[in-house]
C-alpha cells in the first residue's frame, strides 16, 4: 500500500525533494478561471484541462513533483533560464518514469501516467493544489525553497491517497513583475497573454510594429524571464539538485552560429532543447529584429 510517507521518500531518493500528493476532485474554482481566461496560446480548450479520465481512466490522485533548474551560477544569455539545459519534457519524464517504477512495485495494482507541460491538464495548478507553492502577482506558481524556477511533472494514479494542503498568496505589496513585464500582460487585473514577450518570441506568424517593440525591450530571443528576474523570492532561490540543469547549456545563440547551420542541421545540434522547438528560422527572426533589421 502506498503512503505519502513512501511516496516523498522515493522521490526525495531520485533528488526530487519538492513532492505532493492531490485528488480528482470536482474543480469549479479552476473551472471558473479557465473560462475566465478564454484562450491562450498553446493550451487546449478549457473542457479538456479538467479531464483527468482522458489521461488515466479511473485517476483518482496525482503524485505531484517540482523540477528547479536553477543553475549553480547565473551566466548571460539570451535564452531564458528553463530552456538553457537539456528539454525539460525528456528530463522529467525521465525521472518520472524512474518514480512510477518505484511506486509500482509498492503498489502493482495501482496504474500510472506521467504528464508534464504538453498534456491538457493544468500542472501548474495541480502543484498549488498539491501544496507546493502559492500563485504570485506574476501568474506563476512560488516555492519557498525554489521560488518559481522550476517546470512541473506528475504521476496521476488510480491509487487512492490523501491529499495536502494548498498554499495562500504571499505576495503582500510587493508589485515588481507588474512593473517589469516588458509588454504589460500582467496586472493586478489579470494577465494578457497574447502581448507576453514570451509568448511573441515563439509566435509563428509576423510581429507588428507593437510586438516588435515589446521584444526589443530585454535581449531575450526564446522566452521571457523578466517577471522572475525581479522576484525577490527568486532572488534567495536554492540551485537545483538535479546533475541535468548544469550540463551541456546552452545560455546563448548568436545570428553568425544560426547562419552557419542547415534547418536539418540545426535540428541536429539543438533538438534536445526546450528552445529548438519552433525551429531555426523564428530564432534567426527574433535575432535579427533584436538587431534592428
């Protein structure tokens, strides 16, 4: 039989030390923000982000983990930091396929799915519901430890657990992501996400003159780390545990470096990172308005 107990002690022994557990439950308050928000990009429509059953029929909990990759030292670049080392998509999965092993031969009746990022559900929430951190002004989800230099990954399961308990907001009065959002998505209103400089630096389609402006603001070509730049809980966050964040980065990409790679052999060079995923010529784009031209 599986306890919480069990659970964070196997996580904690793959170097995941930030683990909670949550339940299927009926969710109106997410239901409400989804619909809410309306669309957003890269995200599916509402009705399948609240569908537990679409990923593991009969889930009835989620074994919820945080990834940091925060490195040891900050360098310069102009990637932003989660995309710096290898994809996250492979790394977490990785460990969670190492996890799921562990509990499954504690629990072999129990069935296990791995999410992290590219499955409809809503991770970030499922890890505030988990206890895991609190929502800031800046729409991400805050750990104590790790602040919100992280990505998330979760087992659902068909085991029936405990849930813990979420976390309040402890932003107090502090606004500096409001004020250092370069395309002013984020508000104490709510947040614009098609005006995110993060979001523009992987749109497809071409920029207008506003877009472009709001990407010359920071020297970021792939993402947007200003709000978690000025976050004082990321000012004092611990590095990350896990030996993949400090290997084989990639903190920098340069126009001469794009111009001297084949888009195949770009995607030879560069397919294990998170930043590769809309391909060379949006980047070579980015770099070149950045540039003036």
């Amino acid at each position: 039989m599986l306890t919480p107990l069990f659970i964070r002690q196997a996580a904690r022994s793959l170097g995941l030390d930030a683990c909670g557990l949550c339940r299927n439950e009926p969710d109106e308050t997410l239901a409400r923000r989804l619909a809410d928000a309306g669309p957003v990009p890269f995200a599916p429509p509402a009705a399948e982000r609240l569908s537990w059953d679409a990923v593991l029929p009969g889930a009835r909990a989620a074994v919820v983990c945080l990834f940091p990759y925060r490195p040891a030292a900050l360098e310069e670049g102009n990637i932003a930091l989660y995309a710096r080392p290898e994809d996250y998509h492979r790394v977490n999965r990785r460990y969670l396929s190492r996890l799921a092993d562990l509990l499954a031969a504690e629990a072999p009746e129990a069935a296990f799915a791995a999410i992290t990022d590219t499955s409809p559900l809503a991770d970030r929430w499922l890890a505030w519901r988990a206890g895991l951190g609190f929502f800031g002004k800046n729409r991400c989800l805050i750990h104590p430890v790790y602040g919100s230099l992280f990505t998330v990954g979760a087992l659902l399961t068909t085991a029936d657990l405990p849930a813990d308990t979420p976390m309040v907001p402890q932003c107090g009065r502090c606004r500096r992501c409001l004020d250092a959002c370069p395309g002013r998505a984020l508000s104490e209103e709510g947040f614009r996400p098609w005006t995110c400089k993060s979001y523009l630096t992987q749109k497809k389609e071409p920029l207008t003159e506003e877009e472009t402006a709001i990407l010359r603001r920071t020297p970021l070509i792939f993402g947007c780390d200003e709000c978690q730049r000025v976050c004082p809980w990321n000012e004092r966050a611990a590095p990350s545990p896990l030996p993949e964040i400090q290997a084989a980065r990639v903190a920098s990409l340069t126009a001469e470096e794009l111009d001297a790679l084949s888009v195949r052999a770009f995607d030879r060079t560069y397919r294990a990172y998170a930043f590769a995923w809309r391909g060379k010529k949006i980047l070579a784009r980015n770099l070149a308005l950045l540039a003036g031209r």
